[in-house]
C-alpha cells in the first residue's frame, strides 16, 4: 500500500501490551473513531466546504467535527499495517475500509476544493457502508444480545423478589491501583475468586447469599475494574455497609494482595438522589424499580471495553504466533475476545411459596 501519510504512532510494526503506553494512545485513538462515526451519523451538513446558514451553535461543532476527522484520518495507515484482521466495531471498521482507498490514492486533504468533494464523499461512504445488509445485521445482532440481557435481569429480579420479601443490596466497585493495568484473563479470575469468597462466607450466615450481577468495563486510566450488585437475604444480615466494607477488604488485601481498589457504594447512600440499594423489600414498588434500573444499566454494551479486548486479543495472538501448543493457545485467545463481560449468578431454584401469592411487576 502507498501511505499517503507517515506511520503516526512508532516505526516498530510490534503490537502492544495492554501494560505500555503505545497500547493506551491506540485505544484513545480508536475510541475516538468511534465516536466520531457515531456523531457524523446522522449529522445534516456537508462536513467541509462552504454551507449557508450554520448558526453559532452549529458552526463550532461543525468545525471540531472537521479536526477530528483529519486527525483520525491519518490514524489509518498505522491501524491497517498493526491489525489488518482485528474485529473491531463496525463503527471502526467503517471508518478504516472507507477511509482508506482515499489515502492509496494520495490526494491532498488539505488543499483545493477537489480535496473537500472527496472529504465529503469519505464520509457519505462511511454512512453508505453502515447501511449494508451485512453490517447492519451484525448491529442488530447486538442490540438483540442487550435485549435478552434486559429481559434476563428483569425475570432474575422478579424470580428474586418472590422467593424473599427483603433483599440486602449492596454496590461495591472494583478495580487495581493506578498503573497496575490487569489482564482481562486476570480480572476474570479474581472475578471468580471474588464469587467464590460471597458463596463460602455467606453459607456459614445461614445461606444468605442469594446472587449476584456483575460487570466487567474498561476505563483509560484504571483499565480492567469490576462493578457489582451483590443480594443478600435481609432477614439473615444487618448493617449493609459493614458488609460491604468487609468484603472490599477482601478483595484489596486476599485477592488483589495490597495491589486492588474497591469502592462501597453503600457508605455513602445519601449522595444518591434516588437509592436503589440497602434494604430493598418486595412491596416497595419505588426503591425496587431504582434498584430494577441500577441493574439495567450493567448490561449496557461498553465500547471501550470491547476496543481493549480487541487490542488486547491482538497481541496475544501475535505474542505466541511461534507457540507449539496452538490449542492451548486458541482457548486463551477466545476467552479474551470472547470471555463473558456481564452475568447474574444462578438463583436457587424455584420453590412454591405458603401462604398469599406475591405478585411482582
């Protein structure tokens, strides 16, 4: 291919770790595709050239669309030369396949307004490439997966609320020290370790752990963390933020070992407007459906999430290209790229209750 523009990044054809910086300036970059695609949409206005009657609203945003895309732009020669195959979002993968027959033509994108036309036809085939049959069906895909996601905690809600009339919510972050930048294999395991702890402690209270739902997301500066609603039978525990503290600990001194960060929502209840943890009873239509849609909100796809993954996947790939061991190494390459990122633990069965029938909308 003839690069229109210079390598952006560095000259090394050599796929970060998610532990360099190199790693982080490319999910930046990736990340901000993303949201450019995603605003230039359903923008109305041919993105360069003269247009008539942009109002002083319109015109700043119109004109910080434009930096941005010239920014990005010269992004994509680097991009195809260190990760040609890497499923990316079809918002990115949009932009790379458009963009760059432009670029192997090596027209000038800055000067003229020949240079504008093709500016504005680049981004009416970004737009016509979304539309395809096939692309639109992967974004159907997703959001099918969000619904039955929605649908799936909505029924371990009501399953929950009828087999206890008092749940104990706890919301407990967590994530690893400043720096630390865990490997999505990593925080998974100490995902588990963490679920297995809530099983065995609560078991010796009288089973009161009754499940839980988790998320896993992807931030620039913490990367990995957890975010977690943990349930436990209100009618067997008390003090909702002692217990969240005591498991925090857990987490920071026996999981992490001094290198972890955890946050107890539940210490600090009053900063939220509308609480939807404690206590929460099965009558209490109001706190339940709060609670209802702090749940909801964990089953939201994460793009950066699935950049980091996907980054992530990359370089294991190319990390063990030489190994022997090609199955081992292809079920590690799918749990990063494909490893769970939300899930509900498994309620207890279904018992038939005594007595007036509870009925949870």
């Amino acid at each position: 291919m003839n690069h229109y523009f210079p390598n952006e990044y560095f000259p090394e054809d050599e796929l970060p770790s998610i532990s360099q910086p190199f790693f982080h300036e490319l999910f930046s970059d990736l990340f901000a595709i993303e949201q450019l695609v995603n605003r230039l949409k359903n923008y109305a206005y041919p993105l360069f050239g003269p247009v008539q009657y942009l109002d002083e609203v319109t015109e700043p945003e119109r004109l910080e669309l434009q930096q941005e895309f010239l920014r990005l732009i010269k992004r994509v020669p680097s991009l195809e030369i260190l990760y040609p195959h890497a499923s990316f979002s079809v918002l990115i993968r949009s932009f790379i396949d458009c963009v760059s027959p432009y670029l192997e033509d090596g027209f000038d994108l800055l000067q003229g307004t020949a240079a504008q036309q093709d500016l504005n036809q680049c981004v009416e085939d970004i737009r016509h490439n979304l539309q395809r049959p096939e692309i639109r069906k992967r974004s159907y895909r997703a959001n099918e997966k969000y619904a039955d996601q929605e649908k799936g905690i909505t029924s371990f809600i009501n399953h929950l609320f009828t087999q206890h009339g008092r749940v104990m919510v706890l919301r407990l972050d967590f994530g690893y020290r400043i720096g630390q930048y865990p490997s999505f294999l990593k925080i998974g395991h100490d995902r588990d370790k963490l679920i297995r702890y809530l099983r065995e402690r609560h078991d010796r209270e009288g089973k009161a752990f009754l499940g839980c739902i988790w998320r896993i997301e992807y931030g620039q500066e913490k990367g990995y963390h957890l975010h977690m609603l943990i349930l436990l039978n209100a009618n067997r525990v008390r003090e909702d933020v002692t217990h969240g503290r005591l498991i925090c600990d857990y987490w920071n001194n026996a999981i992490t070992h001094g290198n972890g960060t955890a946050y107890n929502c539940n210490a600090n209840k009053q900063a939220y407007r509308f609480c939807g943890i404690g206590e929460v009873k099965w009558n209490d239509q109001d706190k339940r459906k709060i609670f209802k849609q702090v749940a909801l909100y964990l089953a939201k796809p994460d793009p950066r999430l699935e950049i980091a993954r996907t980054l992530e996947a990359e370089h294991f790939k190319a990390a063990h290209a030489f190994i022997h061991d090609l199955r081992a190494d292809r079920y590690q390459y799918d749990r990063i790229r494909n490893g769970r990122v939300f899930g509900t633990s498994q309620l207890d069965e279904y018992k038939t209750r005594r007595g007036r029938h509870r009925h949870i909308s």
